[in-house]
C-alpha cells in the first residue's frame, strides 16, 4: 500500500526545509477540506467538467506535498469525471476524506519528531 | 545584485505558497497570484523578469493567458515558463507552440527549475544585448557616412584657407580659422580611428608653405618638436599632434600670433584705465580664444580669469599684472623659437 505522506521526497522537494514542508502541509489540508466539500456540491449538481478540474487541483497539490493515497484517489475521481462514469465517485469522496483525516493524524506525530 | 522578479500563477493555492517560499529561499523576489486576472496590470505596473504559468486552471487556462501575454511581450521581452502535471508530448508540443520559453512538471522539482529559469534570463539578458549591440553597429555605420561627407568639404575649406594665407600673409582671423578646421579635422580622425574606418584624412603637410619651400629633415624635426614639447608658457601636446609631419608650420602660427599681438596687452590696459569696459572685453575675449587655440595655456588662463572679472565688473590688479606675466613669458618662448629654428 502507498503511503500517506512520502516525507523523504517531500522534504528533497523543499530543499530539506522542514519549516517550509510543515508550512505547506497545513495549508494543504485546509485546501483539501475545502475542496472535497466542492466536489460533494458538484457531484450533486452533476457539473462534470467542474468537477475534473477540481480532483485534478487536488491531485497536483497531494502531488506537492507528497501525498501518495490522496493523490492516487482524486486522480480517479479526475479520470471517472473525465470520462462521465459518475456513479463511484461518491465512495472515492469518502475514500479521499478519510485519507485525508490520516494525513492530519499523521501530521501531528511527525510534527513533533 | 539586483533580485529578478518572477510572476506565478498557479489556482493551487499549496502550488502557488511553496513556489513562492521555494524561489524566495533560491535568491528570486516573487510575485504570487492565484488567478490570471490581474497578471497584465501587473505585467504593466512591475517590473517581472520571468512568469511560471500554471496551466490547468478554471475560468482562464494558462494556455488562454499566455495567448494574451504573447499579445504585448515577445519570448524575449518576457519568458515564460509553463507549470503542467500534463507530460504526454501532444500537450507539451501545443503550449511550446503557443508561445512558451519552456515547461516544468509538476511536482515541480525547486532546483531545475531554478536552474532552468536562470538559463531563460541569461538567454533574454544576451538577446537583448545583442540587440543593443546591432543598433550600435547602424549608429556607428551612421557616423561613418558623416564623418566622410564632412571630411570632404573641410578639405576643400583648408586648401582654399592654404591660398589664403599666402595672400594675406599670417592675419589673426586666419590663424584662428585654420586653428579651428584643424580641430575639426582631428575629431573625424580620431572618430575614424574609434570606429575602425580607413579615411583619407588631410594633414597640414598637404597645405603648409613651409613643407611646401623645402622638406624638412627628421633630425630638424626631432629638435624642433623637442623644443616646442617644453616651450614655456605653452602646452602644444595637441598641435603637436595636427603638425606632426612637419612643425615648422606650427612655428609659423605662433610667431603669427606674436606680430599681431604684439600692442594687445597694450591695449587692454589702456581701455582699463580710460574705463572703456566694453573694449577691454572683446579686446580680452579675444585673446582668450586665441591663445586657447595656439596652446598658449598660461596666457589663456589669465585671459581667462580677466575676462571673468570684466563680467563682474570687479577687476583685481593682480589679474592685470597676471596677464602681463603671462604675455612677457610667450613672448620669450616665441623668440626663443625664432632664434632656434
């Protein structure tokens, strides 16, 4: 299984600051949260096109921090919107937020490390 | 070291905070801004070096914005640089083709593309002075053509000045005007010399009466100019220069100088003393410029200082007594010329 948070790559990406790496997973998370709503609200009003631009942004920032497990679900929900196959994505909206509560979990402990 | 400013515009707002705090840490001012609404304001009222354009964005794409970037700034007057997570070739191929420098991927790796866009600044700092360096060459090929359309009129002005003088032996006016054709003559040399060009310049020896009688020896000539190089009262290092081929002309000048000038100081002193202010300053005015263009420093120097008094109205004794100094001693260096050549 893939993890949460590839903090070795994460950290290479920040030239080994670990400030600025924490720095980016906080503003993250308040993204991602933020973002799931959206695509709750667009899964709903059936906004297909919106909502592939919306799991692609997701996935180009847990692409940024390193975020393996949230980055390889919204690219999923990109690809099922991309091609009109709605009818999962709805479990991946789960999927993608209870991966995201382990980022936050998981964030904590290695804050304190 | 002045910071190059870079313009990025990424939707993603984790994208857009770790470029700026990542560039920043890499030695780049950054401009961040999460929609491209703003980004032609801001092109216009800062000064942005290079843009990183995120490409997949909602309302305007990147591809839209950099189509309206490319309206107002060429690939060299602004560089830019896409940021994509798209790597398949069609779509990298269609924002080259749509006026990018270049292209990252995302995620984007903060060491290339610094790397990558230092390479695309030298790259527009050379373009551009290269560009530079071509308007020179036209004005340089300008003042080419100008200094061969002056030259030939002025040939023409100093062999008629030639005929001139051997009618109306060594008049003052004449002595100054050819001083001056000289001066000028010299500036299109040395302009000529600067910009590499051959040009068929005249010398003095074209037109001197002297070389024209009989040519002069190089020992002769080394001990006349050893003679004028240290002739007190006189700095002739320019003249020297102008006279080169044959000095004796320069000699003639001067000692031109010393016939019709013999009464100036004279007179001067006397439109002092009557308080005929007006006389004494063209009398003064004159033999400012004149001495000036002989190479008679001292006597210009004083000349100099008088007239600046004339112009006061306050006029110091010591600048009349200065000016009389400076007369006896070019007098004496003109005689000991005349008794050495």
């Amino acid at each position: 299984m893939e993890n949460i948070i590839n903090y070795e790559e994460l950290l290479l990406r920040c030239q080994c600051s670990k400030e600025i790496a924490e720095e980016i997973i906080a503003i993250f998370i308040k993204d991602a949260d933020a973002r799931i709503i959206e695509m709750r609200t667009l899964l709903q009003n059936k906004n297909q096109k919106q909502l592939e631009i919306c799991s692609h942004a997701l996935r180009g920032a847990a692409s940024t921090i390193s975020g393996e497990r949230v980055k390889n679900i919204a690219w999923e929900v990109e690809n099922l919107s991309h091609i009109g196959d709605l009818s999962v994505i709805p479990d991946r909206l789960n999927e993608l937020q209870f991966a995201l509560n382990q980022i936050k979990e998981e964030i904590n402990s290695w804050r304190k490390s | 070291m002045t910071k190059n400013t870079i313009l990025v515009i990424d939707d993603n707002l984790v994208d857009l905070k770790l470029s700026t705090l990542m560039l920043e840490k890499n030695g780049f001012t950054v401009i961040g801004i999460n929609s491209s609404s703003t980004c032609m304001e801001l092109l216009i009222t800062k000064k942005i070096d290079i843009v990183l354009l995120d490409i997949m964005m909602p309302e305007e794409d990147g591809i839209q914005t950099l189509a309206k970037i490319r309206e107002k700034y060429n690939q060299i007057e602004l560089p830019i640089i896409m940021v994509t997570s798209k790597t398949d070739a069609s779509n990298i191929i269609n924002t080259l083709q749509s006026g990018a420098n270049d292209y990252i991927t995302k995620p984007v790796h903060y060491e290339i593309a610094t790397r990558r866009i230092h390479t695309h600044l030298m790259v527009a700092k050379l373009s551009h002075e290269l560009a530079k360096s071509k308007e020179l060459e036209t004005i340089n090929s300008a003042i080419s053509i100008y200094n061969h359309e002056l030259n030939n009129p002025l040939t023409i002005c100093l062999g008629k000045l030639s005929t001139l003088k051997r009618k109306h032996s060594l008049e003052p006016e004449i002595i100054d005007l050819e001083n001056a054709l000289w001066r000028i003559s010299e500036t299109l040399k040395k302009t000529a010399q600067f910009l590499e060009i051959d040009m068929n310049l005249a010398t003095p020896n074209d037109f001197s009466s002297a070389s024209s009688i009989t040519k002069i020896s190089k020992s002769q000539k080394i001990k006349l100019i050893n003679i004028l190089q240290t002739l007190n009262g006189f700095d002739l290092k320019e003249l020297l220069d102008v006279f080169e081929e044959d000095p004796r002309a320069l000699v003639e000048i001067l000692v031109g100088f010393q016939i019709h000038h013999a009464n100036i100081f004279i007179e001067i002193k006397i439109s002092l003393e009557e308080n005929n202010l007006e006389l004494a300053k063209i009398l003064v005015h004159k033999l400012k410029g004149t001495s000036r263009n002989i190479g008679a420093v001292l006597l210009s120097k004083a000349a100099t200082a008088l007239d600046q008094e004339l112009k006061t109205g306050q006029i110091e004794k010591n600048s009349i007594n200065a000016l009389r100094e400076a007369f006896q001693t070019i007098n004496e260096s003109i005689d000991l010329l005349k008794s050495e050549n």
